[in-house]
C-alpha cells in the first residue's frame, strides 16, 4: 500500500503544469565597456625621505652650557645651535699666544746678533763657523714662530668650535643631548636636521618592470604620484630623479626615487606613500568596471549581454587595473554592455533585466500565504474562503462518521470495500481547523465519492486508508 501510494504522489506531481509565461529574466547590474585614454601605470609603496639629512655633531668636548633653539624648530644655516663652556678653550688660547710671543722676542734677539757677527766675520775678527751657527739659530727661530703661529691659530679655531652652528637649513628634531651633559667630541649626537623642501620619495619595483621604466626614461621625464594608503587626492606630484645602478639579488628589486618640492610641506620624512609611477598614456584603450571581470578556471571572463536580452559567457584579458576599471587587451568591445553585479545567478543564455541598483529582486520567489493546515491549497489544507462545505456547493464534503480523516464519504448507496482487514495501518489525523481534502480516485472507488473542486490539484493520501474506506484493500491497487 505504501507503494501505491508513492506511485500516487508520483503521478499528482507529474500532472502538475509549470507556471505560466516561463522563467523570469534575472535583475543584475551593467555598465557599457567605454573607449578612452588610459594612463600606463606602476604602483608601489615607498617612503619618504629628506633630500639632506645631518646629524649635528661637536668638534670639541666640554660641558653643554645653553641651547639657543627648540625641538622642532626650523632653522637656518650658520645659526647657533648649542654653546660649550669655553674656559679651557680660552686657557689654550692664551698660552698659544705667550708662546708665540716668546718666540717672536727670541728671533728678534738671534737676529740682532746674526748681524753684528756677519760684520765681525768680514772683518777676520771672529771665525766664519761662529757666524754660521748665529745664522742658522736665527733661521731656527723664524720656523718656530711660524709653528707658534699655527698653534695661537688652531686654539682660537678649537674655541669657535664650542659655538655649535647649524651646518644647513631645515627643521631640527627631537633634542639628544641638554645642558650640562658632557660631549664628546665627534661622539656625541646633539640633533638631527632634515631638509623639508624638497624631499625625496624611495621605492622599490621588481626587476621585470626595469626595461620598460628605462625605455620611458630615455624618451624623456617620468611623473610621480604619491598617495596616502587610505586614499584621497594625490599628496604631491613630482619627478623621477633616480635609478640604482645594481638590482639586490636578495630581493630581487631596483630602487628609485622621485623629488617633490613640497612646498606646503604634506609630506614628512619616514612617512609611508603609495607611490604612482606613470609612464605613458594610452589614448584609446577599452575599460570595464572591475566589478564586471569574473576569474574562472579558464581565467577572466564577463558576462556580455546581447540585444535580445541574453547574456553571453565571454573569456577576456585584462591587460591591467587602473582605479576601479580594468583595461580589457582582447574579448570585449566599447559599445558592448557587460554585468557588474548578479553574475552568481548567471549561465549562457539567460534572459536578464537591467536594473540600476544591484537589488536581486528575483532572490524573493512570491509564496501564497501558509493555510491553516500548514500547507498549500489543494495538499491537506483549505483554501482560503473554503471554511465550510456543503452539498451542491462544489466543495469537498465533510467525512462521514467514522470515517478516516482525509478520505471522502461515500455516495448513499456506493458499496464499501469490506476486504480491509484489520491489519491495515491507522490513518494520520487531520490538521486541527482545516477541511480534509478529498483522497485519490483509485479502482475500488465508488463513483459517487465527491471530486476536488475546479482549478485545485487534487490531495494525495500518504498513509493508507482506515478500514471501510473505499479504495482500500485489493481493489484499490
């Protein structure tokens, strides 16, 4: 019986007609493929650099007596920085002097006493060697008033070396050193100044993209871009100033870098950019929305809707990425409308409805409202307006008393099968509050059991009928 009844269901379900006027076209988004030009383009990250950069250095040591500046201030070349004591310098400098002094007094006295023997000498009165020996103590002394010189010299040079000058103009940085501290001479890191204007912009390229930078460098400049990694306007716009001479092995990169006047000062030192190195423009290249490329087991593809409203399965290839739109190298034309958004409900051939938002409105099938049986019209449950039945009404009757829920009451007069044997399997009840619906027509029914009404798909008994319910037993198989 439990057969039978599968084969029921079989046939009801087969008997169904598909719904009228076929399947609905599928809502995506399009856009149409454009022609215009197109900036050839690299991309990187680089980082931003001073164009001179100096680490403020004393030449002598001493105690670190005032700074004439603040942190982060800008200054200019040749302005004080820093001052040493100076005691000690002035102590050198002073004894430099008095040495030089006793040799100047020296050098006169050996001189005056060069002269009076070269005349004695000429005379015969004292030895030409005695003559000889003044002269040359005399020349001596010239030397050493020369040395005492260069020594007076270097000690006035060492005690301007205690004022700290700022070697260049830029903004100095965070103060390493405060007063009183003990420098070093060239040891000791006082502060730092960079140059704000220009800087420069350092990045890397993999070594493939060396042959076309260096073709479009020979043709002429190169303009960069720099960008915040959030985004946004551009930062700055400057000019390709640099190429390494050596690729790293290790990495397997070149290094660049570009100059930017930074008038404003948007870019800092050690601040991280994406960088936009443009080589050339395209004047005539075919872009989609990126949105519109699918990636597949066969590579790129879009989805090209034709003028009947079908969508077509095309294969492409995306020469690059520019922005939110790709250049297309081959399959697509301008002119051509291709699918930004819904391509997942897509195959060759489906109809598809352009819609201006990307809503997929037909992810929403329309469902007629659950009935108090718990299912849809026709399959256990009333209709709606079917909430009572009667005779002549068209309608499925009411069972008799004691009758199975699900199987109609026979006609007044219709034999009942009695072969059922009290074996047979219990009916399952009937959903409280809903009319049952009438069983299938089966062999041993009785032709006056009533009929679903017009236009609803008759009710399929899954378990099979109670005794003395007609259809049961052999005549119903």
């Amino acid at each position: 019986m439990l057969v039978c009844a599968l084969l029921g269901v079989a046939c009801s379900r087969g008997g169904e007609q598909p719904p009228s006027g076929g399947p609905q076209p599928v809502p995506v988004a399009v856009a149409v493929a454009a022609r215009k030009s197109v900036p050839l383009q690299i991309r990187a990250i680089g980082n931003v650099l001073p164009s001179e950069t100096v680490t403020v250095r004393s030449r002598v040591g001493g105690i670190l007596a005032k700074v004439h500046f603040r942190e982060g201030q800008d200054v200019t070349e040749n302005q004080v920085l820093m001052t040493l004591e100076t005691g000690p310098l002035e102590a050198a400098l002073r004894q430099a002097q008095a040495q030089l002094a006793r040799s100047r007094a020296q050098l006169q006295n050996a001189q005056r006493d060069a002269a009076r023997y070269a005349e004695l000498a000429r005379q015969g009165f004292v030895a030409q060697q005695e003559y000889d020996r003044l002269r040359t103590a005399a020349d001596a002394l010239v030397a050493t008033v020369q040395a005492d010189q260069a020594v007076v010299e270097n000690a006035r040079l060492q005690l301007s070396y205690a004022t700290i000058r700022a070697p260049m103009s830029g903004r100095t940085g965070a103060l390493l050193v405060h007063e009183g501290d003990l420098i070093k001479a060239n040891d000791t890191a006082l502060v730092v100044i960079n140059r704000l204007r220009p800087v420069d912009v350092a990045f890397a390229l993999p070594e493939r993209e060396l042959p076309e930078v260096r073709r479009y460098r020979d043709q002429g400049s190169l303009a960069v871009e720099v960008l915040t990694p959030q985004g946004g306007p551009p930062l700055g716009r400057g000019e390709l100033t640099f190429i390494d001479n050596r690729v790293d092995p290790t990495t397997g990169t070149i290094q660049l870098k570009a100059t930017f006047a930074n008038a404003d000062r948007t870019l800092w030192p050690g601040q991280y950019v994406n960088v936009v190195l443009t080589l050339a423009v395209e004047p005539a290249a075919t872009v989609v929305p990126t949105a519109a490329v699918q990636q597949g087991q066969q590579g790129s593809y879009v989805f090209v809707v034709k003028p009947d409203e079908t969508v077509e399965w095309r294969k492409i290839r995306v020469a690059r990425q520019v922005g939110s739109e790709s250049v297309i190298a081959e399959g697509v034309v301008p002119g051509e409308t291709v699918v930004t958004d819904g391509q997942l409900r897509l195959a060759p051939g489906v109809r598809v409805e352009a819609r201006a938002a990307p809503a997929m409105e037909g992810d929403h099938a329309s469902a007629e409202p659950p009935t108090a049986g718990g299912g849809p019209p026709g399959a256990g449950g009333a209709a709606p307006g079917d909430s009572a039945a009667g005779p002549g009404s068209g309608r499925p009757t009411a069972p008799a008393a004691g009758t199975a829920p699900g199987a109609s009451a026979p006609a007044p007069g219709a034999p009942t099968d009695s072969t059922a044997g009290a074996g047979a399997l219990p009916a399952a009840p009937a959903a409280p509050g809903s009319a049952p619906a009438p069983p299938p027509p089966t062999a041993g029914a009785n032709s006056g059991a009533s009929a679903p009404a017009p236009g609803r798909a008759p009710s399929v008994a899954t378990t099979p009928p109670a005794p003395g319910v007609p259809g049961a037993g052999t005549g119903g198989r």
